[in-house]
C-alpha cells in the first residue's frame, strides 16, 4: 500500500470523526493536514497540488456566498420568512410550508444557508404558537437537503458535478426538479404520518403569533433581486457557474455601494478550505493508487443496468455517511466518467449522495446547522433524527432512483 493512500485513508477518517477526532480537528483541519502531508511526503508535487485545486468549484461557491451575505443584510429574507410562517392557520400547514419553502429556497441558494436563516425563525414560530418545535426542525433539514438536489448550485457536491459532468444548469433542473418536487412531497406526508400525535394535539390549543417587526433595506433588497435574477437567466441560457457567479457577486459588490467588508467576512472560508484541502488529498491518491481505484470501478462494473443502478445507490449511501457527500463525490467522479452511460450516472449520483444526508444527524451539514441552532430550545439528539432520517432517506431515495430510471428507459438523458 503507497503512503498516499495511507494518508487518504486518514484523511477521509478524521473527516467522519469531524471534531469527535482524538485531536478535536475539524472537517476542514482534516483536509488541510491531509494536503499538506501529500505535498511534504512528496506523494504529490507542488505544481500537481496547485493543478488538483479546482478553481471553477471553489469560485462558485465564494460568488454564491457573497451573494447571499449581501441579501441577508438586506433582511428580506427574514421579513420574508417571517410574514409566511405566520399566515399558517395550523400546525399541518406550517409543517407544508416548511418542507416545500425551504426545499424550493435551498434549490436557488446553498441548502446550509437556508438551514442558517430559517432554524431561528421556526423556532420563534413554534414558541410563540406553542407547538412541540421537532417536527418543524425535521422538515426544515431533511427538505433543505432534498430540495438542494434539484440543481446544480443547491450544495457543494452539486457544484462539483456541475464542473465535471458535462450537465448544464438548466438540462439539470429540467430533469431534477419534477423529481425533487415529488419527493418533498413524500417528505411532507411522511412527517405528518411520523409525528400524527404531536401535530393533532398541536392543532387543539393553536393560536396566531404576530411576528415582530423587521425592517428592510429596501434599495439593497432590490439591487439583491436584481442580481439574482440576472444570475438565474444567465444559468439557465448556459453560461459558465464560475463565471456567472463571480459576475455576479462583483456587480452586487459594486452596485450596493457599501463597504464590503461585512459581506466578505460573512463567508464560510472554511468550507473554502475544506474543498481545497480534498482536492489535493484525492488527487495524491488517484496518482498513487491508480491500481486500486481501477479494482473498486471494476467491482463495480461499467454497464448501466438495474443491478449497477442499485449498486451505486447502496455504496453512495453508505460512502456519503462514511466520509461525508463532498468527499465521496471527490473521489466517486474518477470512475463515473468509465460508465456505459456516464450522464444519467452524474444524476444518480447527485440525488443519492444529496438524499443520503438524510439518514443520519451527521450526514449533512445542514442537518448539524440545525441542530446546533436549536440546541438551546428545542434539543435534537441523533436518535430522534434518526427514527425520521431512516425512512424518509429509504423511502425518497428508492423513489427518486426509480423516476431517474424511468427517464433513463425512455432515453431522457
């Protein structure tokens, strides 16, 4: 076995640790130390580590992030958030409102972003209301994570596939979104049929909250919206992800005539290198272990047929909750481009490393986001996300693998 895999192996165990690791190191302090051990070992050159580090991915990402800490300051999307909760006249249509608002949000903006937003809002909501808070916690995470699946720029992983897949942003969506929208759906009934209890005796002693008042930025919000709509067209008619979001996130800079300071601090740098440090981990093993990452593809097969469908369904699901969607999307891309059919591989692998995070408490960050910001009030231990996490990931992903085949059958691809 060559030290590069070694210290792959490593890596990718300290980054499913995340902060319970002997030495309390962080997914991005995981990925970090891996790189720098490729590079120092000699597993991997200077110039190969610089060449591994996927631009394109990592300048999406810090565009959409800028974009969205300039919207936030507008406070639209709380004032926005916080007028729709309230017109809720039961804990049943909360509980709709939550699944198919935040899934519909995170396919537009980052699925942790949404999850960052909105779990202080639900939580006011509930309070006020007086309704048990878990099952709204519930649908916010597991629809963040569905809705995210629908497009390219709805979650990291997403945004990796976009840059090597070959998928445009809008052929994505055409073929992601009916499916997504049906599966938020089935999330939405399966909640209201876990949690039956809770919600009817909810709906006994229901009362309206008014929300409190927030005050928008209006000049920001509609410069905000200008922005984005821009930036959705330019997707839609084909332009680069990286381009069009560093566009963007330059023109709201300069047009909010603020200083941008605030904004750039917003930004999630460590996720940045998170991202960074994979690339470089994965990109010391490829060179290293070409032989056993070419054994893995042909256990695996090349052919696109039922049994490889399931095949691959089953070991991103366990691969996602193993070492987290990002990095098993990192390393699964290497074989997926040798498939009969690598386009409707590129979705498969989209929806059931998207879904998969669904499983457990730690299989997304999202889910983590919201459970540390309800904590306080409304503790979610992995338990209880798991008596939910099961059967929603089982049920939505059998169902999106199914329509995904279907599309496949009648050469929708």
């Amino acid at each position: 076995m060559h030290l590069a895999t070694v210290i792959f192996a490593m890596t990718y165990l300290l980054v499913s640790w995340g902060e319970n690791s002997p030495r309390k190191l962080d997914r991005p302090t995981a990925a970090l130390l891996g790189a720098v051990l490729m590079v120092t070992t000699g597993s991997i050159s200077r110039t190969e580590a610089s060449a591994a580090l996927d631009f394109s991915t990592l300048s999406v990402l810090f565009g959409m992030m800028v974009l969205l800490a300039v919207l936030m300051q507008s406070n639209l999307p709380t004032w926005l958030a916080l007028k729709t909760l309230n017109r809720c006249n039961s804990p049943n249509q909360l509980l709709a409102l939550v699944v198919f608002s935040s899934g519909m949000a995170s396919a537009l903006m980052l699925n942790d972003t949404v999850c960052l937003l909105a779990t202080p809002l639900l939580l006011e909501i509930t309070a006020q209301a007086e309704v048990p808070a878990m099952p709204f916690l519930l649908a916010l995470a597991t629809s963040a994570n569905i809705g995210s699946a629908m497009t390219l720029t709805g979650n990291p992983q997403n945004i990796i596939i976009g840059h090597v897949s070959g998928w445009g942003w809008s052929a994505f969506a055409l073929r992601m979104v009916p499916i997504g929208l049906f599966c938020l759906a089935l999330n939405w009934l399966m909640l209201g049929l876990l949690y039956r209890r809770q919600l009817a005796d909810a709906a006994a002693h229901w009362q309206q909250s008014q929300p409190p008042k927030i005050e928008i930025q209006r000049l920001l919000a509609i410069k905000s919206v200008c922005v984005f709509c821009g930036l959705t067209v330019a997707f839609l008619v084909g332009a680069p992800l990286d381009t069009a979001a560093v566009t963007a996130c330059v023109v709201l800079l300069v047009w909010a005539n603020r200083p941008p300071r605030q904004a750039l601090e917003a930004i999630d740098r460590s996720l940045l290198l998170f991202f960074a440090g994979l690339f470089i981990v994965v990109a010391g093993f490829v060179k290293a272990d070409r032989v056993l990452l070419d054994t893995w593809i042909y256990h695996l097969g090349t052919q696109v047929n039922r049994t490889s469908v399931i095949q691959i369904s089953v070991a991103t699901i366990i691969g996602s909750n193993l070492f987290s969607n990002v990095p098993f999307v990192l390393i699964a891309s290497h074989w997926v481009m040798r498939m009969s059919n690598p386009k409707f591989v590129w979705l498969l692998l989209a929806l059931t490393s998207t879904f998969s995070g669904n499983l457990t408490l730690f299989g997304s960050v999202a889910n983590v986001i919201v459970a540390q910001g309800a904590q306080k009030d409304s503790p979610l231990s992995f338990t209880d996300f798991l008596k939910a996490g099961v059967p929603i990931t089982l049920v939505t992903t059998v169902v999106g693998v199914l329509l995904l085949w279907i599309l496949f059958l009648f050469k929708w691809m």
